[in-house]
C-alpha cells in the first residue's frame, strides 16, 4: 500500500487473518498459496501453476513435501498427486530471492512491551511482498529483536520514508491495527515539490481514487469521493516548497497523485505525473541517490490500552539525499 494509502491494509476488514499453521524461520513467514484449478490438476500442478512459486520446480516441491512443509490449513501434510481444489489455501516456504541490500539503518523511535516505532528509511518496503523479503522492515525487526510476534500495524509504501508502528504482542495487535482500519491515527507527512505560493493556504483535494491489478499507478476516476488530501505550503527555498500534507483517507498513492494533480509533483517520484522507469530502475542497480521526497513525518493516536496521548516524529527530512 503507499504513501498515505498502503497504511491501511486492515481497513475494511470482515475478519482477522487466520494464521498460518507453519512456524517462522529466520523472521520470514510461510507462503500461502490459494489454489486456482480443480480436479483437472494435481495439487502439485496446481501449485506449479501459481506465479507467486515461480521458479520452483517439481523437485524443489517433492523434497518440501517430504519434510512436511507443504500444509493445508490445519496444518496437515499435503499429497501432491492428490486432485486440486479450487480455493483451497495452502502453506510453504519459498527460496528467499536475491535482493539488492538495502544499505539504510532502521533506528528505533520508540519501543515498550506492546509496541516498536521505528523511521523507515527510503527503498524498504515495510513487508515482504514480491521480491522484496528480507529487505524488509518487517523481517529486519523480527531479526533485531529476535521475536517471531512483531507485526505490522499499518504500512508505509516502500519508496516512502518515515514512522512506522509494529506491535510486538499477539494479543495487543487488534487494538492497534484497528487505529489505522478505522482512521482514528492522524497522520503528517512532508514533502518537497515545486514551490506554488496558491498553496500557502491549506487546499483540500477530493476526488475518488482507484487502482488496478498490473497497473503500476492509481487513477483518479468519476464516481463518490473516496480520497481526501490536505495540502498547504509551508516553507520556500529556491524554487522549492516544503508542503505539509494530511491524509483524511487512505488510498494507494494518494497523496503522491494529488500533489501531481494541483500541479507540484513530489521531487523525483517515478509514477507521477508521468511514469519514468529509468528512475524506477535505479535501486534495482544499488543506486539510492534520488529518493522520492515524501516522509510520513509525524504519528499521533490516543493509546487504546493506556488512553495515553502518543505522537512520533521521524528525524529525517526532505531534503536527505542518500549516495549512489
């Protein structure tokens, strides 16, 4: 999720997330893989069809399933030449990719029994997803702290830096996810961009914002509002604008596309206003010169164990530049 928007990947929620019957190994959770075919094909087929187990050959299935690491939900060994089953939710480990090491220290702002803040450095995603595992916040504080149980409680897209909360503890997960599902957490972010002194006055974008599978950039669309932006202009130097931004919703990429559409792009974003892959392309070859200039620059919530006032506040600025 973005920006302001991949923060909220519990909102909306019909249920909590069932878990997954097989352990962490070395701060990386199991796959879980949703079988699209029927009879006409093997659960191992099945499997083999699955884009996210690319790569991975009968064998590399045969020698999991040996062991006992291919589960069903429940946890039971699964038989890979019995017939699939549409739907049926499956559990393994898949070979850890090779990464391009994110070179960034993920300090601590924050920490007591329940919950971790920390200030996520550009260029690490928050968890894993694609081909982004171990250089990951997520897998990163699992291995710091040497604890299996940190969590997520929302999300920072991967290019955003910034305050970021983790739960430490099972059972206080739900309380602090449940901030972010029902918009009670209020947010800040900083960004630079050109400076437009029309934005000197807080202006308020709402439109409705949606985004497609294999699309790489959101879109605004007609129909109901769902994407509400607070923009206000709060610092110039040389031609450049440090703005304040305060999201009222969550959704992917909102903020970076409502700076676009005012006319004030965020400083070296490769989606918006248009698509720039040869920027895009960069961390892929180790080079971390041109962050995107956005910071989720403040957190703040009532605490829904203590009723204790909270706010964090990231060190980092928009003006960091990072080596290439």
């Amino acid at each position: 999720m973005s920006d302001a928007g991949r923060s909220d990947h519990v909102r909306r929620r019909r249920g909590r997330a069932r878990p997954s019957p097989l352990p962490i190994r070395d701060g990386v959770d199991a796959t879980r893989v949703v079988l699209r075919s029927g009879p006409e094909l093997t659960v191992g087929d099945a499997l083999l069809a699955s884009s996210s187990l690319a790569g991975l050959s009968p064998h590399d299935l045969e020698v999991r399933a040996a062991v006992g690491d291919i589960v069903d939900a429940d946890g039971r060994p699964v038989d890979l030449d019995a017939p699939s089953r549409v739907n049926v939710s499956l559990y393994l480990y898949r070979d850890l990719p090779d990464e391009v090491p994110i070179p960034f220290d993920l300090p601590v702002l924050y920490r007591d029994e329940n919950i971790v803040v920390v200030d996520k450095p550009h260029f690490l995603a928050t968890m894993p997803r694609g081909r982004h595992v171990t250089q990951t916040a997520l897998v990163r504080l699992r291995r710091e702290l040497g604890s299996d149980t940190v969590s997520p409680a929302h999300r920072l897209d991967r290019l955003t830096a910034g305050v970021l909360l983790f739960t430490l503890r099972p059972e206080v997960r739900a309380a602090y996810q449940d901030l972010f599902a029902a918009r009670i957490a209020r947010k800040e972010y900083r960004a630079l961009a050109p400076a437009d002194e029309a934005l000197a006055d807080p202006v308020t974008v709402r439109d409705r914002i949606e985004k497609t599978a294999g699309d790489l950039r959101a879109r605004v669309v007609d129909g109901p509002v769902n994407a509400v932006s607070e923009i206000t202009l709060v610092e110039q130097t040389g031609g450049q604008g440090v703005y304040l931004l305060r999201p009222h919703t969550g959704r992917t990429h909102q903020l970076r596309l409502h700076m676009a559409s005012v006319g004030v792009p965020i400083v070296d974003d490769p989606l918006y206003p248009d698509v720039r892959p040869e920027l895009a392309a960069r961390p892929d070859r180790g080079d971390f010169s041109a962050p995107l200039r956005l910071i989720a620059h403040a957190l703040e919530f009532d605490d829904p164990l203590t009723g204790e006032e909270r706010r964090f506040e990231s060190m980092r600025t928009v003006f960091d530049r990072h080596p290439a």
